[in-house]
C-alpha cells in the first residue's frame, strides 16, 4: 500500500494556517493567568484568528453548553483552568465539538498524564513555557492537517482507474486492492 499527501490544484491563494479574508476561524483559549491569556490572543488576532477568552471552565455541563455555542476551530487549555480537571474531559470536547483542535499546555504533568491526554482527544501536550510564536505555529499546522466539522459531513471521493483506487478520506492508493 502506497500513501500519499494530496496536492493542491492550484497555489493557495493565502498563507497556509491562516483563515481567509472575511472567514476568521476562532479560537477558544482557557488560561488561567490573564496576561498570558491576552498575550496569546493578540497574538493569534494579529493573524486573522478571532479569539475567546475564559479563565475557567467548569467540567461539567456548563462547558458542553459553552463549547458547543462557541464552536471553535482551536481550544487551547491549560488543564488548571478547568474545575474538576479530567482527561477524559477531552474526549467529551471532541464530541461536542467535531474537528476541534486541541492544544493542552501546562506548567506540571507528567509523561503518563501527558500520553493519556493525547490518546482522549488532545492533538497536542505542551509544556510550559512555550514560545508565543511557537504556540501560533502549532495551531496554524495543526488546523491545516485537521478538517472542519463541515468537511467531516461531506461524501469523500474515491477515484478508480483501471486497477487504481485512491481514498481521499483515508489518502490511500490501492492498486488490485492492495
């Protein structure tokens, strides 16, 4: 089985991460610390991105409710910022919030903490501190390799050719099945 990276048509017409004109992605950042909060969201609204600040979340319905209103692209949260803290609080943000990217970053946890975390949901575990810049390119990369909710509703294609077959979903080449 061969796998591949599908190629664009034509060079995109905007840098890549970053929303396009008219259509800014949001952004949902939990930090317990407002200056960091602020700090991050100028950040990220210099780029295009519109941006929601919470210092806390509560782990319970109340999130759900604020989550699935908001619809982010991106929730980046520090695991202090959410009372009652547990990671599979993160599989519930992926169900509530299909494609959601999320960027857990934190000053203390441990590589247990950290793998159960990327394996309920989080896209990313960082520790802190972490560069500003660096957090703004982890996002833009991140949502390039993630889809939208919309484009998890939509068919995918499936290309044959004589004894090929691509998978778009899955980028996949087949040849006799194989």
């Amino acid at each position: 089985m061969t796998t591949f990276a599908p190629q664009p048509t034509s060079p995109p017409s905007r840098e890549a991460g970053r929303p396009p004109p008219g259509a800014a992605l949001s952004v949902v950042i939990a930090e317990p610390v407002p200056s960091v909060a602020r700090a991050v969201a100028q950040a990220l609204r210099r780029r295009g991105w519109r941006t929601h600040v919470m210092e806390a979340l509560a782990a319970g319905p109340a999130s759900r409710q604020t989550l699935s209103q908001l619809r982010p692209r991106v929730l980046i949260i520090d695991p202090v910022a959410v009372v009652r803290w547990r990671e599979d609080w993160l599989k519930m943000v992926t169900i509530v919030v299909p494609g959601v990217v999320v960027i857990v970053w934190t000053e203390d946890s441990d590589p247990h903490q950290r793998a159960r975390g990327l394996r309920m949901g989080a896209d990313h575990w960082l520790r802190k501190p972490v560069a500003i810049e660096e957090l703004v390119a982890i996002v833009e990369a991140a949502v390039r390799r993630r889809p939208t909710s919309a484009s998890l509703e939509r068919p995918w294609a499936v290309v044959s050719a004589g004894e090929l077959t691509i998978s778009e979903r899955d980028h996949v080449c087949r040849v006799r099945g194989q």
